[in-house]
C-alpha cells in the first residue's frame, strides 16, 4: 500500500472518531510538555553555571589570607595577615598543574574626579589579572609588566565607574585621584556584573606594586588567584597549594591552616547540584507522566482495533494484506503521538516562558527541548503502538466478520 493512501485512510480513521483521538493525544502532550520543561530547566541551568564562570573565570582557586583577631587595650584589636609576595612567588613557579596566578591586595576608597566623589573597591594586582578573572576591555588597554616594575600610577577602571563618576563620558588620558594619589586612566573594561556578591563593574585596577608601596602601604596580600590547567586538575593543584603553604609558614601537625583555598568552578557546581533535588522531582514526574501517555495510547488503540474487526475483516477476506492492516493502525498510532508530541512542545515552550517569567529559576527554551521530546513522542509509537498493530494485522478474518 502506498504511503500516501495509507495516511489519508489513517487520517480519516482518526477524524471519525476525533474525541477518542484528542483524548489520547492530550495524553501524550501532557508527557512531552514535561520533558520539554525539564530540558529547558536544565539547559537553562547549565548556562547559568557557565555565565557565572565567565564572569568569575574558569578554573579558578583563590587562595585567601588567614587573619588572626586579637583583643588589645581600649576595645581596638590587631590583625596578622599571612600571605606574602614570596608566597604567590613559589605558588606561581613550583605547582604544577598551575597555568596562571594573579595576586591581589584591595581596598574600599574614595575615588574622586573634578569635585566627583564616588566610593569605589581598589584592587592592586598583576597583568594576569584581565586573563585569569576574565575581565575584557571595552577600551584602552590594561595595565602591563612595565606599569608593575616601575609603579606606575596607572588605572584601568570599570564600567560603573565610568556611568556615575564620568557621566558615561570616555575617561581616558583622565586624572582619577584615590585616597589623593592621582592616576592616569589607560582602560576601561566590560560590564561584567555581580559576582559573588560583589559588583565587578565598580572596580578600579591598579599595578600590585603601586597599590602596596604608593597608596596601601602594606606588605602583605589579600589573595592570590590561582587558575589552573583544567577542572580535572583543580583538586590536585589545590592540595599541593596547601602543602606547599604548610611548609612555607613552618605549620606543624595539628596546626589549623593560616590561609583558605576556594574552589570556585567546584562552589558553582556544587550550587548547581543542590537544585538536584527539584529536578529529580520532575524527571520522575516526566517518566510518570510519558509512561501514563503510552499506556493511554496502548489502550485507545487496542479500543480502536476492537472496534474495527468488522472493517479489519472486511479488508483481509478482499484482498488486503496483513502488512497494509499493521501499517495502517501504527501509522495511526504515530500520528496521533507525533500531535501529541508537537502539542507537548508548545505547551512545554508556553510554561517555560511563563516559569522564566515569574521565577528566578534560569529556563530556556533550547534546540534540544524541541528535538528530544519530538523524537521520544515517535519512540513512544514504537513501543506502544505496534502491538495494537500486530492484534489487527494476525485477525482471522472469518472471526473478525462474524462479530459484525
């Protein structure tokens, strides 16, 4: 039988009888449109795990200076911070495992501008810095080795410091005075937003050198920056960090750590994987409802062939072939699961608008939550549909008439 006649009969067949159609159709819809939603929440998700590593910089530890409070006389305390610049040396030069470091003291200051103030964070660090925490420049250029060698009063500044201490004017070639030390502004770098609680676009970089010795006066750093070959490789490198720390500040057995190692690539996911549960709840909702859909299509379609034994019979005893009867009901089949499924899809991509809408749970809808669903509603014909089938194409067509 020829496809074309074979899907107009399948098509007239589904239309007589269009309640029973759209019942099981609705079914499978249901089905689909969870996985469309699950998809899309974890698509959506993955990004989000991969916006935020853009915006902190992909495998990444940052080693922070331990800080030990004491109380002192008059209610006032002292502070002793352990990481120092030969530290961030021997990181830099004896792990291996270790592409890049970027050592960093800051400090929350007054910047000031022709009579503008505006409080900003001030952050003295290496050329490193722009590759290792992914801070492209929207102009100019960063700062270089000469500007650390020779502690240059050099900035490079960001987004909202331009918007509210310029006025969104280009500030190159500018005189920004910090804590009254003046300096020449050579870049400008890209919105990047918030990360990890802390506004990016407010931060004003500055060579480590000048920071420590011209405007900071301290010898000591904040944390050091610490990317590494892969993410594979980030839990190795972070225990050698620690070791080679230890032995650096002499710290015996049993001696607490004076400093903290983050992984920040393992926070991310680790953040991601706590939404786990919510999306175990759906997966399992999803395969419910999918199982629910084909067993819906199992049963109108096995409905469907007792009804039609004397139709069945009819075309065997003239002449039909068993082959054409099972087309006829899979393609049936196949057609009332792939509109179920294109159903499935729209209502899926209806809810994730809406969900991305009203939540802030990251959705989208994605190539894949097309694809898949449309692909599991024709797998869904397989499984369910072709033993409905097989029952109308092994009819005996002597019994299949006398039940008129």
């Amino acid at each position: 039988m020829r496809w074309t006649l074979n899907l107009r009969l399948s098509a007239r067949a589904l239309a007589r009888s269009w309640p029973r159609t759209a019942l099981s159709a609705s079914g499978v819809a249901v089905g689909i449109a969870s996985v469309v939603v699950l998809i899309g929440a974890g698509v959506g998700a993955e990004r989000a795990v991969r916006a935020a590593l853009d915006v902190l910089g992909r495998n990444l530890l940052v080693v922070i200076a331990g800080r030990t409070e004491t109380s002192a006389l008059r209610g006032a305390s002292q502070t002793r911070t352990t990481l120092r610049l030969e530290d961030w040396d021997t990181l830099a030069s004896e792990v291996p495992g270790v592409l890049e470091t970027a050592p960093v003291v800051e400090r929350g200051l007054e910047l000031r501008w022709r009579g503008r103030t505006l409080p900003g964070r001030v952050a003295g660090t290496t050329p490193a810095f722009e590759r290792v925490r992914s801070f492209p420049l929207a102009a100019g250029r960063f700062i270089d080795d000469d500007d650390v060698r020779e502690r240059r009063r050099v900035a490079v500044v960001g987004a909202q410091v331009v918007e509210e201490l310029f006025l969104g004017e280009s500030p190159l070639g500018e005189t920004l005075h910090v804590r009254g030390v003046p300096f020449r502004i050579v870049g400008v770098t890209r919105k990047k937003g918030i990360a990890e609680g802390a506004n990016e676009d407010e931060l004003v970089i500055v060579p480590l050198s000048t920071a420590m010795r011209r405007l900071l006066d301290v010898d000591f750093l904040d944390r050091v920056y610490v990317q590494t070959v892969s993410e594979q490789a980030s839990p190795g490198v972070s225990a050698a960090l620690a070791s080679v720390l230890r032995q650096r500040h002499a710290l015996g057995a049993g001696t607490p750590d004076d400093f903290r190692i983050q992984d920040q690539t393992a926070l991310l996911r680790a953040r991601d994987r706590t939404s786990g549960t919510l999306s175990n709840v759906v997966t399992g909702l999803s395969a419910l409802a999918l199982l629910l859909s084909g067993v819906g299509l199992l049963v109108v379609s096995l409905l469907s062939v007792r009804e039609r034994w004397p139709e069945i019979g009819l075309r065997l005893a003239v002449g039909g072939q068993p082959r054409d009867i099972l087309l006829q009901f899979f393609t049936e089949a196949l057609l009332v699961s792939l509109a179920g499924g294109a159903a499935g899809v729209g209502l899926g991509a209806v809810a994730i608008r809406v969900g991305a809408a009203l939540s802030r749970w990251p959705m989208v809808l994605a190539w894949q939550a097309v694809v898949y669903p449309l692909s599991i509603s024709v797998a869904i014909a397989v499984v369910f549909g072709v033993w409905p089938a097989l029952r109308a194409a092994r009819l005996d067509p002597i019994v299949a008439l006398s039940s008129r």
